[in-house]
C-alpha cells in the first residue's frame, strides 16, 4: 500500500504568510481607521464629495487586505478539523468589511442633520463597496491542510502512471506549474528544480500547484506510442 503524504508548510512558506498577514492586518485597520475619519467629520451636507471618496480608498484598502490575507492562506492553509479557526481564517476578509464599512452605513441613514440628496447618494456609495468589499473577502473556495494533501496524492498517483512509476517532476521559481520534462519549452532558459510532487508544492511557495498541460499531453503521447520504460530507467541522475 503506498503511504499517503501529508502536506506540511514550510517554515518560509510560514513566514512569507506571516508577512502578508501582517501587510493585510495593516491595510484593514487603515480602513477602518478611514471609517473612523469620515463618521466624525465627513458625514454633513457639505463634505459629500470627501466622504465619497473616503468611502473609495476604505474600499481599495478593504479588497488590499483581502487578497493579501488569501494569498498567505495558500501558502499556510489551516486544518478543516479546527471548524472554528478554518472558518475564522478563510473567511477574515469577508468579517473585515463588514467591520469597515457597516457602522458607516448605519450612521449615514440615521443621521437627521443629512438631507435626501447626501444620504442617497453617500448611503448607496456605501452600501455598493460593503457589497464589493464582502464578496472579496469572502474565499468561495478555502484551502486546507486537507485539501492540499489529497491534491498532492491524487497528482502524485497521476504524475507515476504519465512516468513510469516515477514520482519525480520539475519545477522553476515561478508560475504554479510543475513539469514531467525538463526541457518543455515552458520553462527553458529559466531556473530549474527538481524531486517530487509534494517537493514542488513545498519548495515553491505559492499554494496550490498543478501538471503543467503541454507536459502531461506530451507523456500521454509518449505513453501510447511506445512501451513503458522501467522505472530505473526514468530516474534522473545527477
């Protein structure tokens, strides 16, 4: 029986994650802190037009912070066993918008001192980028500890019936494609690594990876044009 692999972040994956979430934290609190800015001195009859722009920067800072934290989140996936931490983790970005843009919202429509005009045209500005700013934020499709270890056995399996029976691909430092062959015309002239599938999950720092398409129909032809090679025989040498 052929042992399952378990995806295990590295520690500069880790600490590539821990930088982003520390820019994504920053980039929240700014507009949170814009909130604050434009609820004490913007909401009035006469500052529409910074309020309105106001509300556009929280926005750009919102949907900043949101991508940066699910970029980290691929890098450092948390476990689906923790349901509590996994749903906190994945969907921070969508709590964070609502955080920054809901009490703006709520004192935009319940102050009297505002006429129709401002609070029609403040109130639907502000309601539009929660919208915008909580749709980025939510992560329709979450990674995980778990996801990623039965990504890299499925492709591992895959990538031993294109090969062989070997698990060994190629991979350079950026894209998120892994190769069977060294030369494809993918990746020529760059820097290229080499080891297994979980190897270039691990090595590359990106998250999720997958087998390069001009690589795997180049196998497959190869596969039913000539008989198998042994295993010995695919090994690279060094």
């Amino acid at each position: 029986m052929t042992e399952k692999k378990q995806f295990v972040a590295t520690d500069e994956a880790k600490g590539k994650a821990k930088q982003l979430r520390l820019f994504a934290m920053l980039a929240w609190l700014l507009a949170i802190g814009g909130e604050v800015f434009a609820i004490l001195k913007l909401i009035n009859n006469e500052t529409l037009v910074w309020l309105v722009v106001t509300i556009v920067v929280i926005l750009a800072l919102s949907i900043t912070g949101s991508l940066l934290w699910k970029k980290s989140n691929r890098l450092d996936p948390a476990s689906e066993k923790d349901k509590f931490r996994f749903f906190i983790q994945n969907q921070l970005g969508a709590i964070m918008a609502v955080l920054a843009f809901l009490p703006l919202v709520i004192f935009i429509f319940s102050d009297k001192k505002l006429d129709g005009k401002t609070k029609g045209i403040a109130g639907a500005v502000a309601v539009v980028a929660l919208l915008v700013a909580g749709i980025t934020g939510i992560d329709f499709n979450p990674p995980s500890i778990e996801k990623y270890t039965e990504q890299i056995n499925s492709q591992t399996g895959e990538i031993k019936e294109l090969n062989a029976g070997v698990d060994y691909v190629y991979w350079t430092n950026q894209g998120n494609k892994y190769h069977l062959y060294e030369d494809c015309q993918h990746i020529k002239g760059r820097e290229i690594h080499g080891g297994t599938v979980k190897e270039a999950w691990e090595a590359r720092k990106i998250g999720d990876s997958e087998l390069c398409l001009t690589c795997k129909k180049r196998a497959e032809k190869k596969l039913n044009a000539e008989p198998v090679e042994s295993p010995e025989a695919s090994i690279p040498t060094e």
